[in-house]
C-alpha cells in the first residue's frame, strides 16, 4: 500500500485570494498597542500602521509577548424530557477582553493606563529632573480608546484591533528577571458607522 500524499495528509495552503488579497500562510503576530481619549463618535484609522504610530494615537512601547484577544460567547442549551434531549441554544452572555503586558511601566505609561495626569499625582521637582509619586489605588478604572495593531512577520500583512471606551485595569507582575506592566480592557458593545449593529471589537484587516 502505497503512502498518501494529498491536501488532506500535507495541508496544502489556499490557492484563491480573499477580499484583502493573498491569504496568510501563517500568523506570526508582531504587537504593538496605542491609546488615546475615549471616542465619543467611534472611528477607525483609516491606513495601515506598517510599524508607525497611527495619527492621534500615543504608543504604550514594548509589548512583551503576546496579546490575547477574547471575543466570548457563553451558550445556554434547551433541552427537553427526562433523557434531556438537546432542541436548542442561544447566547446569554457576550464579553470582550484584551490582555498584554508592557516592559516599560516608566511614569509616561502608568499616567496613560491609569488615566493619571500631574494635577492628580503627588509631584515635587528634586534636581533637573525629578521625581513622581503615584498614589497606587487611588485611581478608579480608566476609560480610553485603544488600538492594538498586529503585523504578520511573514508577509507584512496587518490586522488592527480597536475599542474606542476600553475599562482599563492594571497590575504589576514579576515575570522571570523583569517585572513588567499587566493590562486587562473589558471592551463595551458600541456601534461603528457605516455598521448598524453592535460589536464589542472592530477588527480590520489590511491587504
């Protein structure tokens, strides 16, 4: 019996192009993620990023590892009789999430993610440069648009992730030699234009 050799056993990639072009092989994702002021009228970046921090964005720098993207939909099954027969599902509960951790937890970034400014700190000027006190918990969760914009090593190929009201939680945690700046956003449904329906995450990508 001779050894099969097909699409099945190699997994040959997809010939034909999609709406965005030619369909990735793989996803290496390379992250980066941008914050601003909440959007009042929501609204994409209209270009590819290709590595530059898009217009009205401020950069978050060095994103350690990967982020994790959580679009979740809890099922609720019916089921009938005493052998409890499935007949049916629907959804009860729809949540958006975005996870990452940022190594530079410097003054510059805990004043973006914790929504401090310096009429809310304790500040006192020291020599030419200076010294910051934040005072850790005094700060509610912060509101603020966010846009994380991953690129496929690959092929250059770039899809853009954005909230414009993210909920922004954060904590300090200690991975191997470093300690780094956890992030979690709780993403609220918001309606787009030209879209009439709700989303909890727009998701573009770029040809």
């Amino acid at each position: 019996m001779s050894v099969i050799a097909n699409r099945n056993t190699a997994q040959t990639p997809m010939t034909g192009a999609g709406l965005t072009g030619g369909q990735v092989l793989k996803f290496i994702d390379a992250p980066r993620v941008y914050i601003k002021a909440s959007d009042t009228t929501p609204t994409l970046p209209a270009v590819k990023s290709n590595g530059s921090t898009p217009t009205g964005w401020t950069d978050l720098g060095i994103v350690e590892g990967k982020v994790k993207v959580g679009v979740e939909k809890k099922v609720k099954e019916i089921k009938t009789g005493i052998d409890n027969y499935f007949r049916a599902a629907y959804t009860n509960d729809k949540t958006g999430t975005l996870e990452f951790s940022l190594t530079q937890f410097d003054d510059i970034t805990l004043q973006h993610i914790a929504g401090w400014s310096t009429s809310n700190v304790n500040y006192s000027v020291v020599t030419a440069g200076s010294i910051v006190t934040f005072a850790q918990g005094s700060e509610d969760l912060n509101q603020q648009a966010i846009l994380l914009v991953q690129q496929n090593k690959l092929d250059g190929k770039e899809v853009q992730f954005y909230s414009p009201n993210a909920y922004i939680n954060f904590s300090f945690e200690d991975s191997g030699d470093q300690m780094m700046l956890k992030v979690n956003c709780l993403l609220p449904f918001f309606v787009l234009s030209p879209f009439t329906k709700e989303q909890m995450l727009a998701t573009t990508i770029f040809a």
